[in-house]
C-alpha cells in the first residue's frame, strides 16, 4: 500500500463440505491506518502500561522490513497520571537489528538521553536517533525505548503474538516477550522531538509478522 488512508481486509471462508461446528466459522474483518512516516506494531488504544518497579528496563516491538528504508526515530507514548511515568526520569530509545543465524539483537543506534517534562505525558513522543539507519529489506529489527531508572511507563495498546514483542530486565540482564504491545514505532521522518497527537499513527494490527528470527530463550512476562 503506497496512498496514505484507512484499510480493511475483509476475511471470508469458504468450504466444500458440511462442517458439524458452524461458530468458528468466521474471521473478523482487520482494519489499519497507512501514513507516510510512521510504521506501528499497536492498535492505538491506549490499555495500561510496561514498567518495572526494582530496575531499569527497555522494551519495544520487532518490525519486518520488506524495503530499504532508513529510520530516523523512534516514537513512543508514556503512561501519565498519579501512576504514570515520573517527570525528570531520563529515558532513551533504540534499534537493533537481529541476527538471523543467532536471533541475538545487535545493536544498531540510539538517541541521545532525554528528561521527560509533563507535557511529554500521554501523548506522541518523538526520539531522534544519533545516526539514522539504513535498514535492509527482508530484515528483522527491534524498535525499543528504555530507562535505567525505574519512573518509566510505556503505554501498551493491543496484544502482541509470543516473541514479537520484548522486555530487557536490566537487573538480570534478559530479554523477556510479553503480549501486551508496547507503543513504540519506527519513525521515517522525525519531525522534531514532539508531534502532534493527531498524526500519530501508522496502526498495523495484527503485526504481519508470523515468522519471527529471534530464537534465544525468552520468557514471557
């Protein structure tokens, strides 16, 4: 899909038998949302958040490229409220790419540290990397965000399939998946440090990937 808007895939089923049970007889329709900037494994409903209360952490989503693109941020929205997100907590976001022989995650750049004021809170974030990445078609990579302290809340929106959606644990340094999606999104633009709420959103969802490269032994969480 190259034209920006609002997509539906319509999903029907058909049979050249007589199925005995009739009520699994049906797919839901998917619809999704194109921009031209952003790349998003969330629905875009906000649904509580990631954190850890003892440690820092990162989490983020694994997003298949199918062509050459270079990604010049990453987007992410924090968690506010009384149990939200800590204003003044110092935050970061990276890409690593995946090792398709290992399914280790190499890392491939950064932003430069960030302290998170209030009118960072609920809304679209924007973190610029140091050097944007060229990335390669038919290539694995991990869009993360992350903190070495514990006052950050990633929003989730949706539900991630297992090993599509990941949890570094800085305390005993392992990546975990979880199946809550993390709102963190490849960014082709990168506007500036804050956008606009309204233009935040490339919604794929289900994530197209089914297939996933990253092979070590994850946990969920």
């Amino acid at each position: 899909l190259t034209t920006p808007g609002t997509y539906t895939v319509v999903n029907t089923i058909t049979a050249d038998s007589v199925d005995d049970i009739t009520a699994n007889n049906a797919i839901s329709n998917v619809a999704f949302s194109v921009t031209n900037y952003l790349y998003a494994r969330d629905n875009g409903t906000p649904a509580g958040s990631t954190s850890n209360g003892t440690d820092g952490f990162e989490t983020g989503n694994l997003f298949d490229i199918w062509v050459d693109q270079q990604v010049k941020a990453i987007n992410t929205r924090l968690l506010g409220g009384t149990t939200g997100t800590v204003v003044g907590t110092e935050i970061f976001s990276k890409l690593y790419s995946v090792d398709p022989t290992t399914g280790d995650f190499v890392f491939e750049s950064e932003s430069d540290p960030y302290l998170v004021t209030a009118a960072d809170l609920n809304t679209a974030l924007v973190m610029p990397l140091n050097t944007p990445v060229n990335m390669l078609a038919n290539t694995t990579y991990l869009a993360v965000i992350g903190s070495f302290s514990t006052g950050l809340k990633v929003a989730n929106a949706g539900a991630s399939e297992p090993q599509t959606s990941f949890f570094l644990d800085m305390l005993d340094n392992t990546w975990y998946y979880t199946t809550s999606t993390p709102m963190v999104r490849m960014n082709f633009s990168a506007a500036g440090i804050n956008e606009n709420n309204a233009n935040f959103g490339l919604n794929v969802y289900p994530n197209p990937v089914t297939d996933v490269r990253a092979t070590p032994v994850y946990e969920k969480c």
